[in-house]
C-alpha cells in the first residue's frame, strides 16, 4: 500500500526524466480500426469478430463453412480509406469484396477481386465510410473465413489524417507563460500536456509563473475545426479561464469561458477555427501556478501526428495466456523462465534481505513457499532491529517477479494464496508499471496492489492503486474481510484483478470487493496511469512503515504459500 513511499522525492524531481518514445513523424495515413467494434456474419467456436481487430497477430476470427461471410468494423465516424490490409488464416477467402457503408446498409464495393491468394494482402482502395467489411463470396478452402487482423489505414478530407474527432494536438509544438524545472517538476514543459502520457505534466514556473494570468497553447500546424478540449488538472488547476483559437498565435478568440472551474478531468464541447488553441488562465484555485497532465484537443483539419494506438481490451470470454501451477520436485527454484529473483534490501524501512531465490521453493505438493527467515546477511545494511538493535539485517526472504520474462496490458490476474500471520509480516500480490525497470520512478510508472496483509491483522486484506495524484497512504482502495470473520491464514484464498481499459475490479474468492471506475478516477482523484504494459511481483516483507515491527511473538520461519497464479486475456 506504500510499498514505494521512500521514493516520493526522488520520483518528483525525475517526473520527465524517464518519458514516453518521441512522437512519431507525420504519416500519410493511420490505422483507425485497431480496436474498434467489429461484427460478423458468423463465428466459429470462440473465434469472435473483435479478434481480428485487437492489434494481436495470434489471435483471429473464423465464419461458419459456408459462403457468403462477412466482417465489418465500425470506425465511429465517417473517414477517407485509403488501405485495408488483410492478413488471412490458411481458410482464406478466393472471391471476396471491401466495400465501405455510411449507415452499415448500402455498400459500395472499393475493391473486388475472385482470385485472392490469401496471405497477407496489402490493398489500396479510394473511399469514404464510416463501416468498413470484406465480404466473402468464395471461400478457398472447404473451410470457412478465417482473418488473423484485418486493419484499415485512413485520411480525413483536408489531407491529415484521422477522420471527425480527431486528436490534433497529439506531439504538437507547444507554447507557455513559463514552465517549472526544479526539484518537485523537472523539465515540466509544455510538450509535457500534448504527450498523451498522463503521468507527465507541464506546470507553470515556481518562481515567476505562480501569477495571474498564465497559459499553454498548442500548434496545431494548419488550420483546423475544433469540436472538444479535454483538460486533465494537476491540483494547481484553474478557477477561471478560457479557452481561445487563433489563426497565427497573436489574435485570440474565445470559443469557451468559465469562471468555475472544477479541477480534475473536465470535457469541454467547444466550436471554433483555428492553427492555436490555447488555455487561458485568469484565476487560479490554489495559491500555486496552473498545472495540466493532459491538454487534448479534437477536431477535424490541422496536420496531426498519429498517436500510437490504445490498447485492445482482453477478449470475452478470456483465453488463458500465462500461468504457473508450481508443480515439480520439492526443493526446485521458481521456473527461471517465468520468475526471476529480486535480491537486496526493500524499501519503506523493511528489515529483510531478499536473497537469490534462496527463500523460495517449490514443495513438491503444487506450490511455491516463500520463506521468511531470522537470519544475519552479512555486509547488508537494514534500519534498526527491533529486537537486537544491529542495523544488519537480520532477517531472509523472497521476493520475485515477471519483469524479463511477462509484461502484459489488461486482462484478469488472479493467484490463489495462502498469507502468514505474525507482527511484522507483509505478504503481498501485486504489479509495477514496466516503465519503472528503464527508470521511470514510482509513483509515476503506476502501482497495482492485488493481495497485501499485514501479519498483525489477518482478519483484513487490501487492494490498492498508486499513481502520481494519489500514492503512499494517499493511495485509492479498500480493506475487505472474509464473509464469516476469519484469519486470512487459515487457509488458500483467490485474489483477482479484472483489468480493462475501463477500470480495476478487485475480487476475493469470486466476491467483488473494490471497483475502480476510470472515468470516475479521473475526474476525482487524478490521471488513471495504468493503460501500459505491468510486470507480477510477489513477495513476502519482514517490518517496515506499515506493518510495524516484528517482536518476540513473530514466528520464524514464516511461510506464504503460492498455489498457482494466472493471467487472462
């Protein structure tokens, strides 16, 4: 729950220290259907329509053996086609039509051809539609239609891509009244707002910039027609502000104004023309300066950069794409290809020393035991024991993870555990933003605690999220009991986390116990950060700020035992 807490200051002076790639270079076209809904004529068994959609080349949709078939995407809006590339299954189609449909009714066909070679084929096509489908009238096997993606590439009318709705200022060059870069907000530009990286942020400067008014504005690079801002506030938001378009960054135009600003997320449905947009700050609702995670404008025109794309959310019903059951012979180690051991001290004044795999263990009835142990680490160095006062550590345990080998985007996770009990011990289930392994700090990376318990209350479990806007103690999640008011360590107990796009939902032995709403934590809290490849960690920590000190009562060894952990997708 404050797993990283000691590195609070060194994270807020390296917030864009570590950052997302440099936005790609200006495309002719961009692929607009990764992700979207799609449908079908049929499907075979679990080989669904959005499978072919979800950006993963292992997973696919296949029809019913029989012509005609088809698959459609709808990409939301009405967008100029210029590409569509299918890359078949070996059931591919021989005769088959792309046709394109403002109303998913009346088609017309903008590529026909009866002898398709199956593979993957690269199709330029002229069009405009908001559906797109291939429609199969010949099948080239007995079988039936089978795509493992079907990707339709695109530009809107004026040239640029995208298509009505479009996000314009995506690695768009920005402008500021001043910027902050100090120890609390290093390098906080205004790149920062246009990154599409909701953990970084620009802020205005902490010595000349806490005044009134202050702005940012973006170039769009041509003129563009503005239909929605979206703002994402850092605590220093804006009271009363507008929000103003320009033709050539000296002319203002209001298109929105307010004097009643809310902070946190706020939509804005705007109209307006222009190559600058900018907000424009009169009051401030802190005694700070004006501060935006996100600045996100959306319209049609202006010569937008594509922004890479979101990822899919898992498929229903979920496939199983990892898993470990810690079977094998007692005394082996953890498989090598799926967990590797983080060794050394831990964070958060804990008083073990994690060894090389050394307190872990299969036992050769189907788990993993993680051991914690009284015993002196040599030349290691830990807060005071409580007990002998030496500040070499005087306890062993284990701690794992995924980082090298498993990193993944949404899905269900789930691990059937069973905790210790006694003062001092904290076993815990959780997972870390990637991006923290290339040295993005914490809480900037995302943390997502499934399973944490404190020895000294095993009546009680956690679940628990950290972000920039809400960490350490300040962290959004829930303590839970068991229905009938028993220790968590009499016995094995499954914990879940259900990740989408949407949300977390957090679950114990099947019972929901915390749902965390996106849009809502958005407009609450802060950014939602954890739209990005994590990593699984277990572990078994011996004291530290929370769980308090062991003391004479502690057992030792101490052991939490792993049944079996899943991920789903």
């Amino acid at each position: 729950m404050r797993r990283f807490a000691l590195f609070w200051a060194v994270a807020a002076s390296l917030i864009a220290f570590v950052a997302l790639p440099a936005p790609p270079a200006q495309a002719a076209e961009v692929l607009v259907s990764q992700g979207k809904p799609a449908t079908a004529s049929s499907t075979e068994g679990a080989f669904d329509a959005r499978n072919a959609v979800d950006g993963d080349p292992g997973t696919r949709w296949s029809s019913g053996f029989a012509d005609p078939q088809w698959i459609q995407i709808d990409l939301g809006a009405g967008t100029t086609i210029s590409r569509v590339v299918l890359n078949w299954e070996a059931a591919y189609g021989k005769a088959f039509r792309i046709e394109v449909s403002s109303n998913a009714q009346d088609w017309t066909a903008v590529h026909e051809t009866a002898t398709g070679t199956g593979g993957t084929q690269s199709l330029a096509v002229t069009g405009t539609g908001r559906y797109v489908r291939m429609y199969g009238t010949q099948r080239g096997t007995q079988y039936g239609y089978s795509l493992w993606e079907f990707q339709v590439y695109g530009t809107d009318g004026s040239g640029g891509p995208g298509d009505a709705g479009t996000l314009l200022s995506y690695g768009r060059t920005g402008a500021a009244s001043s910027s902050q870069s100090d120890q609390n907000c290093w390098e906080c530009t205004p790149a920062r707002a246009f990154d599409r990286d909701p953990a970084s942020r620009w802020a205005t400067s902490s010595t000349t910039g806490w005044t009134d008014p202050g702005w940012i504005s973006v170039d769009l690079g041509a003129t563009a027609q503005i239909d929605k801002v979206v703002l994402q506030w850092d605590p220093a938001y804006a009271k009363s502000f507008q929000i103003q378009v320009s033709p050539n960054g000296q002319d203002w135009t209001p298109v929105y104004s307010t004097t009643s600003g809310t902070g946190f997320k706020q939509t804005l449905a705007v109209s307006g023309t222009g190559r600058y947009v900018r907000m424009y700050g009169t009051e401030r609702a802190t005694p700070y300066g004006y501060s935006l995670w996100e600045f996100q404008v959306y319209g049609t025109g202006g010569a937008p950069n594509p922004a890479p794309p979101l990822p899919s959310d898992p498929a229903n019903p979920p496939r199983l794409v990892w898993s470990d059951d810690f079977d094998g012979a007692a005394g082996n180690t953890p498989d090598a290809s799926k967990w590797r051991a983080d060794p050394g001290t831990g964070p958060n004044n804990e008083l073990e020393y994690y060894t090389d795999h050394r307190n872990a263990a299969l036992d050769g009835a189907g788990h993993l035991v993680m051991e914690a142990r009284k015993e002196v680490t040599a030349g290691s160095s830990c807060p005071p024991d409580p007990l002998s006062g030496s500040t070499t550590c005087q306890y062993t345990s284990a701690r794992m993870n995924t980082g090298a080998t498993f990193q993944f985007t949404y899905g269900r996770v789930e691990a059937r555990i069973k905790v210790p009990k006694g003062n001092g011990l904290w076993p815990a289930f959780w997972m870390m933003g990637a991006d923290f392994l290339t040295g993005r700090p914490w809480p900037y990376n995302g943390e997502v605690d499934i399973m944490e318990v404190l020895g000294k209350d095993v009546k009680t479990a956690y679940s628990t999220v950290h972000a920039p806007a809400y960490n350490g103690g300040g962290g959004i999640g829930s303590p839970y009991k068991l229905p009938s008011g028993a220790d968590f360590s009499d016995d094995f107990h499954t914990w879940a986390a259900d990740w989408n796009s949407k949300g977390i939902t957090f679950s114990l032995d099947g019972r929901t116990v915390l749902a965390l709403d996106k849009a809502q934590v958005e407009q609450t809290r802060g950014p939602w950060i954890f739209d990005h490849p994590h990593y699984m960690i277990l572990n078994l920590a011996v004291g530290g700020d929370w769980p308090g000190p062991t003391d004479s009562s502690t057992p030792f060894p101490a052991r939490m035992l792993v049944d079996y952990v899943r991920v789903f997708q």
